[in-house]
C-alpha cells in the first residue's frame, strides 16, 4: 500500500472514531488525538497506526494541565489488535481487531472495533477514574491537581492538546 493510500485510510479512520465517541464528549483535536477536558486535567484516547503494519495500537491517559512534562504522557492502559488484546467485544465475541487491511476488515471495521472498544472499556475506565476524584490516576500525575494553578503550564498542556480556551 502506498503512502497516500495509507494516509487516506489513517484520516478516515479517524473521522469515523470521531464521529463515534462525540457523543461522550470526546473531540478530535488533531490527527490520532481524541480528548474530553475538565477543570483540572484532559482525558484523552491516541490512536498509534504503525508504520509497518495496517495495524492501530490505541493509548489511554490523562494530562493534567499543571504537568510540567512538555510532551503526551501515554500513562494509562493501552491495547493491540487479536490475541495480544485481553479484551473482548461483546458484538463479535472475538478479542477486538483493529486492523485495517485484512480481506472483509478494512477502515469502517476497524473504525467500528475502536469505537465499540472505546464505549466498552475506555470510556468505563475514565469514568471510573473521574467518579472516585481522580486518585486512581498514577504518581506523579495525581500530585499535579494539587498544586497552584500554572498560567504557564495550563497554557503548555492546552497546546500539547490542541484544546482552546477562553
């Protein structure tokens, strides 16, 4: 598959995701990058589409807007396509496929597998987190919510985002 193609998969995939979590209020910030912002900190879901494979690994976590760290901290659970993944969908009874050029599983296939990995185990285990007032989020990240606010560094962490503020 050449460049393009890929890169025209990559995009389409990604605007079916979209279109699939906005409705638990997730945004598309840029290419790969899905995120619903709070007070305090973002969660956020990225989608990696490897380089060699027609494959996606997909990346939870949570940035806190006072994280000095000055780039995406991938520090939540993450999950592979087939037998690497432990988790199963409930629709296919099989552990999710997120690839994307397999005979009868191209993008709307593996767009439907992360939507449906997205609703089924991403945004329960958010939610969970959120529910018991973020201290099942990882050291040093909960520390962060903590601290004085940071003009500088809530401005550093909505760009890394891609989210607007007022």
């Amino acid at each position: 598959m050449d460049t393009k193609e890929k890169a025209r998969r990559k995009r389409r995939i990604n605007t079916l995701v979209a279109e699939g979590i906005h409705e638990l209020g997730f945004k598309k910030t840029k290419p790969n990058l899905f995120v619903r912002p709070h007070d305090k900190l973002a969660q956020f879901m990225f989608l990696h589409f490897y380089t060699n494979l027609n494959d996606i690994r997909i990346h939870l976590g949570h940035r806190v807007f006072n994280d000095p760290f000055t780039s995406l901290a991938l520090n939540g659970i993450h999950a592979d396509s087939g037998k690497r993944n432990k988790w199963t969908n409930p629709e296919t009874k099989k552990n999710y496929e997120f690839g994307y050029n397999i005979i009868d599983h191209k993008e709307d296939e593996a767009a439907r597998e992360v939507i449906v990995f997205f609703k089924e185990v991403a945004y329960p285990y958010f939610e969970r987190i959120r529910e018991n007032d973020w201290s099942e989020l990882p050291d040093p990240v909960r520390g962060f919510i903590e601290e004085e606010d940071s003009i500088e560094l809530f401005e550093q962490s909505h760009k890394i985002l891609k989210l607007k503020y007022a």
